[in-house]
C-alpha cells in the first residue's frame, strides 16, 4: 500500500512538472541557415530596336525609274535598290565627252602647229561653237522667262481662287432666285386656275421660272468649270519641279557652250599665231576643265543609282515608279537586325549601378529564357520630362526571330554576393533598426545572435556578420522571445 502511494505521487509530480514545462517552452518553427549566391535585381521592361536604321536619301532629283526592293526584303550592302533615271545626264555625258575629246585634240594641234586645211577647220569650230553658244542662251533665256513667269502662275492662281468664289456665289444667288421664281409659278398657276389673273400674266411666271431654272443650271456648269480651272492653276503652281530641272540643263548646256567657245577660240588664235607657251598651257587647261566637266556629270550619274550602304532589311519604301524624287527626299529606310538593342529607361539610382561593358538577361516577349546582352550606352543625361536614362542594351539575333519594335524585359543585378551566409527574411528580428538579430536553437532553448546585415530581397537576406551555415534559425515564434528561453519547435 505505500509502494502505491508512493508511485500516485510520483505520477502526479511528473504531470505536474510536464504541465510547468510546457507553459514555459515557446512553440516555434524554424529553417537552417545556407551558404548561397544572393543578388538584387530590377526587371524593367524596355522595347527592342535595330542595332542600325537609316534613312537613305536621294543624292540627286528626277524620276524614280526602277525600286529594285520591297519592304521586308533581305538586301546585301551594294544592292542597287533605287535607279532614278539619268537619260539626261547621258546626254549630258556624250557632250562632256565630246567636249574633252575636242580639247585634247586642239591642245595636241597647238603643240604640233596647224596646216592650211586644220586653220579652216579651227575656224569652222569656231563659228560652230559660237553658234552653239548663242543658241544654248537663247534657250537659257527663253527657259529663264518661262521660269521666272511662276509670277503670272501665281496670279493665275489667284484669279482662278476668285473666279471659283464668284461661281460660288453666283450658283448661291441663282439658287435663291430659282427657289423664289418656283414659287411666284406655284402661285400664279394656282391664281391662273382660278381665274384670278390673266393668261399673259400666268406665261410671264412660267418663263421666269424656266429663265431661273436654266440660269441655275448654267451657275453649276460654271462653277465646276471655275473648281477644274482653280485645281489645275493650283496643281501648275505648286509642282515646279519638271521646270526648274529643264532650266538646269539650260544652265549646263550653256556653260558647255562656253567651254567649247573657249576651246574653238584658243585653237583659232594658236592655228594663226602659232604655239606659245602661255597658250599651251591655257589649252593643257581647257583640257583638265573639259576633264572635270566629264567626271563631275559622271558623278551626277552614279548618283542615280541608289545602293545599300549595309547589308539588312528593307523597312520602309517611301516612293513608287513613276514618281519625282527630290535631291535629299528620304526614298528607302533600312535597318540591320542581326543584333538588336533592348532600350530601357531607367533611375538615377540604377545608371549610377550599371556601367558600359555591365552583363545584364534579356527576355523578348517571344521567347522563354533570359539571354545575355551587354550595356553599350548610357545616357549622360536625364530626359527633361521623365527625368529617366535611355540604356541601350546589345543582344544577338543572328537567327532573325527577334523583330524590332517588340517589348522585352530586362534584368539589372545591382548588387551580388557569393557564398554568402543566407538566411528567410522573415526570421530577422528589428530587420531596419539599430541593433537586428535572430535567434537560434541550441539545446532546445533561444539564443539570440547579433548580427551585420549586408545584401538583402524581398524574401532573403545575407549575414556579414554573427551567424553560420547550417544554424537553426528561428522564423516563426520568435516576436518577443528572450534570450535562453525554451522553445519547442515544430515544423510542417
């Protein structure tokens, strides 16, 4: 009987302590420390655009004779993708020719002298290249007055303006007198049935009202006439384009002219005077001018044809066949995409984390797998109203999947850190205050451990300082524990 009443007692003492115990200890849950890599990134998105895209003009005017590409085609650099035609400065070309071949041919007759027969042909070139100096400023002044005449356009302009304002007014009062003579008939039809006025008197309505009616008509007529003159004196006046090139040629022809003129003039006075060496030289002259005459029309020429200048897309064909092109005028523009830039705007903050060279992922909204580019350019400036960077990051595209214009995430690292202590960002106690910690189990009580924190993420957070790998840490629980406390962890 007292063994038993000894173990009752033991019994309840055991509860009792267990009871004690448990109201003591702190149920917590809790996660080991790691040796891990640990970085903060910004995903910003951007817009992928091509590594290059011009504007190709043309170098010279005139008529778009062949486009050789359309948009979307693959051309390589020296592609002929333009040809304007260039049948005037052919021409042009075969009198510059001419005119190089005559002067080398007269300065080789000044050295080597003149026979009777070559004095009268020297002199028969003379008055043939007088002649034709004469007829090209004929033609240069009648093409001058026709040019110049865009005065008398102008005012045929404005006199077809006010023709077309007074049509309209016309067929306005027309339109009023027609619908007050329609009217007047309805009513003296009426007063005529009833005999209320005369015959006379019911005719004189009804041919005011047909005289009305015609007049009407005649107001239209005029007026579609006046709106065909006014579109046709607007349509001359502002497309001078054709002229001005025939008054250029003009231009060219004269000056050809003259450089014959002069050529014939020094091969006369050096057939009748003889060979001097101020006369030579002038001929050696005629003839390098004749040579610069030649290869500055050839240049012109080459000009016609509009060429690659590097291997890409076609992105934009702004004329079409037929068409005058302006000297200048932007005719094809295109883009090399084989690499891609993904621009960005970014915060101060992240230009000043970021340098040119910096490896950053890129992810086009296509694809399924971050890529590396490269940071290339950095905006030395904010935009004035965004207050943002432009950043150009380089990628590849040599596989041509990718296509400008599309949007594309990319992924900053602003700071890393290797093998570093890592711990939840949940288990650090007075995360932003002056003294954080966590705590740890250790023989199933809570030991708090000051702690140096240094990179840290919306979830993990990495430890310089006061805590190992592989340590107990608490993340759950430990919002008011003390040092030493028991606790009781349960996890899942």
């Amino acid at each position: 009987m007292k063994n038993k009443t000894i173990i009752i007692t033991l019994i309840i003492l055991l509860l009792i302590s267990t009871t004690v115990m448990a109201q003591d200890s702190i149920v917590v849950e809790t996660t080991k420390s790691v040796t891990d890599d640990i970085s903060i990134n910004e995903l910003i998105t951007g817009t992928l655009t091509p590594i290059q895209d011009v504007n190709i003009p043309a170098q010279t005017g005139g008529v778009a004779d062949q486009i050789n590409v359309e948009i979307g085609d693959k051309v390589d650099q020296g592609t002929d993708l333009i040809k304007i035609d260039d049948e005037g400065l052919l021409i042009q070309k075969r009198q510059a020719q001419a005119s190089l071949d005559s002067a080398r041919a007269n300065y080789n007759e000044m050295k080597n002298g003149a026979t009777a027969e070559e004095l009268a042909r020297v002199r028969a070139s003379y008055e043939d290249a007088k002649a034709g100096l004469e007829s090209a400023e004929t033609n240069l002044k009648l093409m001058e007055e026709i040019y110049n005449n865009r005065r008398t356009l102008e005012q045929q302009l404005v006199n077809a303006e006010q023709q077309l304002e007074n049509a309209k007014q016309n067929l306005n009062q027309a339109e009023i007198n027609y619908n007050q003579a329609k009217k007047d008939y309805e009513r003296s039809k009426n007063l005529y049935a009833d005999q209320v006025i005369s015959e006379r008197e019911f005719d004189n309505s009804e041919s005011s009202f047909e005289n009305a009616e015609i007049s009407l008509e005649q107001a239209k007529t005029s007026l579609a006439v006046a709106e065909k003159n006014y579109q046709l004196a607007k349509e001359t006046y502002n497309n001078p384009t054709e002229l001005k090139q025939q008054l250029e040629n003009a231009r060219s022809q004269v000056n050809s002219a003259r450089t014959n003129l002069k050529v014939a003039e020094a091969n006369l006075e050096e057939a009748e005077r003889g060979p001097r060496a101020e006369r030579l030289q002038a001929g050696l002259a005629s003839v390098k001018q004749a040579e610069a005459s030649l290869a500055q029309i050839e240049d012109q020429i080459s000009k016609t044809s509009i060429i690659a200048p590097f291997t890409g897309l076609v992105n934009l064909v702004n004329i079409d066949e037929g068409e005058m092109v302006a000297s200048g005028q932007t005719v094809i523009n295109l883009i090399k995409t084989d690499q891609l830039y993904a621009e960005i705007d970014v915060t101060a903050a992240t230009a000043s984390a970021i340098k040119k060279g910096d490896r950053v992922e890129v992810k086009a909204e296509t694809m399924q797998h971050y890529i590396e580019g490269e940071v290339s350019n950095i905006s030395p400036a904010a935009d004035s109203s965004s207050r943002t960077f432009l950043v150009k990051i380089k990628i590849p595209n040599e596989n041509q999947k990718l296509r400008a214009g599309m949007f594309a995430d990319v992924k900053i690292t602003k700071g890393e850190s290797g093998s570093a202590v890592v711990v939840p960002i949940e288990s650090i106690v007075n995360l932003n205050g002056d003294n954080p910690h966590v705590f740890v189990v250790e023989d199933g009580k809570a030991v708090r451990k000051n702690i140096q924190i240094g990179i840290s993420t919306d979830s993990r957070v990495e430890i310089i300082e006061g805590l190992n790998s592989d340590e107990e840490v608490i993340i759950r629980g430990q919002s008011g524990l003390e040092n030493g406390q028991a606790v009781e962890v349960r996890n899942g």
